[in-house]
C-alpha cells in the first residue's frame, strides 16, 4: 500500500515545489499588519488608480491592435489566392522571434528626438524642436506590444478560418450570398473564438511585461510590484499587488481556455478538402496589390524595421562591441537554458507518465495546477518564491536556504522551472497522446516494471516531443527578463538583463548585440513552427488533389 503511494507522493511533490511561489503570493494576505496596510492605503491614494488606468489603456489598446493586425492578415492568406501568399504564410510569424523589449529599444533609438529620423527631418526641411510623439508612452508602448503580439491572433483565426465550415460556406454561395456577407456572417463568426483566444494570449503577455514598461517608464502593475519590492522594501505589499495582478491574469486565461473549448466546433479538415469552398479566391491586379501590402506592413514593422534599427548602431561602429564579455553573457544565458530546459523536460516526462499510468482526480488537478505556470508573470513568480525562502531564512538563518536561492543559480533556475514547466509538459503529452495503450499493456504482460516501461518503451517514441520541448523551454528562458534580473547570482549577467541595462544607459550600440542574438535564437521556434504549418498544408493540398 506504502509502495504504490510513493508515486503519487512524488508527483505532489513535484507540483507542490512549482506552485509554492503562487501559493505563497495567495497567503501574502495572511500576513497583514499596520505597516503593511499604511503602504497599501498611502499607494491606492497616489499610484495604484495609475497602475490601473495604465494596465487598463495598454489592455484596451493591445486588445485593438492584435485584432487589427491578425485578423485581416489570417483572413487574405487563408481565404484568398494572390502573389506572395505562400511566402506570408510563415513570414508573418516572424515577429514571435522579436522579444517585445528588444522591438521597444529599436523603435526608440530610430524614433526618439536625437534619433536619425528626427535628426534628418531637421537637418533637411530646416525644422525646429520635436517632431514626431514621445514613442516612451502608452500610445509607445501599445504600438510595439501590437506589432510583437499580433501573431497569436494571426496563428488561431489562420487555423480557424482554415477549418471554417465548407458546407455552409457553400451552402450560403448558393443561396446567392456575396463574398464579404458569406465572410462577415458564416466565417468570421465561426472565428471569434480563435480570436478571442489570441487576444487573451496577447493581453496575458501585456501584463506579464517588464521590460518595457520600465524602458518607457510607464506605470504598469509589474514595475508597481517591483517598486514596493525594491524601493519602499515591503515584501508583503509587493506580494500583494501581486496578487491583484494574478487575479487579472488567471481572469484572461480563463477567457482564453473557454474560447479554446469553443474552437473545438469549427469544421474538420476532411470537411474542408471536400469542399471547392476550400480553395483560395483569386486576388490579381489592384487587389493583389492591397492584399500584398496589408499582410506586408506587420512583416515590416514589427521584425523587419526593428532587427534594421538595431543593426544600424551595430554597423556603425564596431569597435564600442563588448566581444569578450558578450561571450561571458552568451554562455551564462546558454547554461541557464540548457540546464532549465533539462529539468523541465525531465519533470514534464515524469508528470506525463505519472499522468498516463493512474489518471486519478488528484492527479490531473496536480497536473493542470502545474500547466498554469505558463500564465503566471515573471514578477509574480519572483515574489512568491522569496516570501517562503525569507521566512525560513528568519527562522532558520543557519539554513543557508537563502544563500542556496540567492547567491547560487538554482533560485534563478527554480524560477524558470515555476513557469516553464508547463510548455514542455504540454509537448510531452501531446507525445503521449500518440503513443498507443497496447504497448503499455504488452510491456507490462512481458514483465516490465514501471521504470522500465518509461525508459524502454515511451521514450524512444517521445525522443521529439522531449527535444521541442526542451528546445521551447532554452527560447523562452532565453529570453527571460523580469525574474532574471532580480534572481541572478552575483557576476551572472544574461543577453536579456545586459540588453535591458544598456538600453536603459542609452547604449543602445552596444545593447544591440545580445539584443541580435536573442532575435537570432528566438527564430528557431518560429522556423519549426512555420515548418509544421507547411506541413499540414501539404498534407489538405493532397487531399484536395
């Protein structure tokens, strides 16, 4: 009875190590007192109605802007048949490559007063002062947000409208219905749910931000939680905007799971090959040329321009590059992802299998409480993971607990685990779901044990789905920002964090460097993602055929 129990203890144990820092933000509220609560009261009277005002702006205006860019491009390279299609089908992914703080530096450098566009307007129309808006602003920060998210908004609608219903599209075309009414009432509603999706998706990242929020020196809720962590030194105050942050978050992504259940009533892609409706409409001519330049400006503006913009400083004077500590950041930013992406693939594995073997009720809520972590913001996680280790700390100060968090990697890489884990714990059961039952059941009718089963049997079958994901967790960590700076041991500098801290010191120059090759390794999903959806394609164009 004890020995059957030890796995179930385990994957506890496991889920309880990922969600301590969320539960240790949800009991911040416990730990109420006087100085605590005067801090609260003297922020909702002066920064909080900001922090919220903003939050909000940047929500509503995102929420526009995502919609506005993918929806439109999802429409014309799905629905419609014109020059260059095939190559905007994958080109419009590459803003995915480009951290949004990354596009932030770029758009400011180029943009700014002193910057090459201002400084030419001047120089060759004799004008005086500013002439463009400040791009550090809301209005700034909701254009780079926009053109750095709008992907998740093109990538569901591009698979819903691809799945829409041939049958009442045809149906409506015989009923004498145009084009854009069959569009306006059949398709684009059977979308809404995709789109709904993305946005929540987008929004999730909006409020997750720090990178930008804090290079434009806007008050969102993160640089709140950061500046009653850092500047007023009240850890139960930052923990418990936090909270309030967590609560807008899990509101989206509970938006976002609800759309995605809707999106199970689109049509099939056997529905979709049986249908002429299936086939693009031919654009020539005029609309060509409209259709090419819509699915053109989100390619421009938000990776082509950028990655041009941080190339510009980079080309013109190579000799302020840092090569020798750019190497020095590159294999602190290399080790950390490797060793996180290791672990996370490893505990993912062990969820999955323990998930597949007994799916008991209490065992898949561990699971699903663990696939959360995704959502949670950075600073959130931060916060929650120094609450518990400063209060063993001060009980136990000959622990040493929080010198192993603090001084070492292994805070920073617990960190990364609370909120990764769940990318690759979604790609080890989606490896799961195509290995068939039977050979579990001849394994075990041949004496396997259950060690042996994961070893010999699953994971020959699961070796890609752990190498995606593994190679998902070294991106985003990777790219990492708002836990990393706060987390990193002493001496241990990332691409993201010196990008950050040279931006803000207006050496964009030099931040354009690990700025680059964080655009370089941010491509790598993007390629196997448009590679996938190449394939897919494929695979509906033979069957057509």
């Amino acid at each position: 009875m004890i020995l059957r129990a030890v796995p179930t203890l385990i994957l506890l144990l496991v889920a309880g190590v990922l969600v301590l820092p969320v539960l240790s933000v949800l009991g911040s509220w416990s730990q109420w007192d006087a100085a605590t609560a005067g801090i609260l009261r003297e922020m909702a009277a002066t920064v909080l109605p900001d922090y919220l005002w903003v939050t909000l702006q940047l929500v509503v205006m995102v929420g526009i802007g995502v919609v506005a860019l993918g929806v439109p491009a999802a429409l014309l390279v799905t629905v419609f048949d014109f020059r260059g299609r095939r190559a905007f089908e994958w080109l419009l992914l590459l803003p995915l490559a480009m951290p949004a703080y990354v596009t932030a530096y770029a758009y400011t450098d180029f943009l700014q007063f002193s910057g090459p566009l201002q400084t030419w307007l001047r120089a060759t129309f004799g004008l005086q002062g500013r002439l463009l808006p400040e791009v550090r602003s809301v209005w700034g920060a909701a254009w780079v947000f926009s053109f750095s998210l709008y992907p998740y908004v093109y990538l569901l609608s591009r698979t819903a409208l691809a799945e829409r219903a041939p049958q009442l599209m045809e149906a409506a075309r015989l009923l004498g219905a145009s084009l854009p009414r069959r569009l306006r009432e059949v398709a684009l509603p059977m979308a809404r749910p995709a789109v709904a999706a993305g946005v929540a998706l987008a929004l999730m990242e909006v409020l997750a931000d720090y990178g930008v929020s804090v290079y434009f020196g806007i008050q969102t809720f993160t640089a709140g939680i950061y500046k009653a962590w850092l500047s007023m030194d009240n850890r139960i105050a930052a923990a418990q905007l936090a909270t309030v942050l967590l609560a807008l978050v899990m509101v989206l992504l509970w938006l976002e799971q609800r759309a995605q259940r809707r999106l199970r009533f689109v049509g099939s892609a056997t529905a979709r090959a049986s249908s002429s409706e299936a086939r693009p409409i031919p654009l020539r001519g005029m609309r060509g040329a409209i259709a090419w330049v819509l699915c053109l400006l989100p390619v421009l503006m938000g990776f082509v321009l950028p990655v041009g913009f941080m190339l510009r400083p980079l080309s013109a004077d190579w000799s302020v590059l840092p090569w020798d500590r750019f190497l020095i950041w590159t294999w602190n930013s290399v080790r950390l992802a490797s060793i996180t992406a290791v672990l996370a693939v490893l505990a993912a594995w062990f969820l999955a299998y323990s998930l597949r073997r007994a799916p008991t009720l209490l065992r898949r809520w561990a699971v699903q409480i663990v696939s959360l972590g995704y959502a949670v913001p950075g600073a959130v996680i931060v916060v929650g993971l120094l609450l518990p280790v400063g209060w063993l700390q001060a009980r136990w100060p000959e622990s040493g607990v929080g010198a192993v968090v603090t001084v070492t990697i292994w805070g920073l890489v617990w960190a990364y685990l609370v909120r990764f884990v769940s990318v690759a714990l979604q790609s080890m059961q989606s490896g799961y779901a195509r290995v068939p039952r039977s050979l579990d059941e001849s394994a075990r009718m041949l004496g396997a044990t259950g060690v042996e089963l994961a070893a010999r049997v699953h994971w020959p079958l699961l070796r890609r789905a752990g190498f995606a994901a593994g190679l998902l967790v070294f991106v985003d960590v990777m790219k990492e920002l708002p836990a990393t700076i706060v987390l990193r041991p002493f001496n241990t500098d990332t691409l993201a964090v010196v990008a950050n801290q040279l931006a803000r010191d207006e050496r964009l120059g030099e931040a354009a460097l690990p700025s680059l090759a964080l655009v370089l390794v941010g491509l790598v999903p993007v390629i196997l993602l448009s590679r996938t959806l190449r394939s897919e394609r494929r695979s509906v164009d033979a069957e057509l055929l």
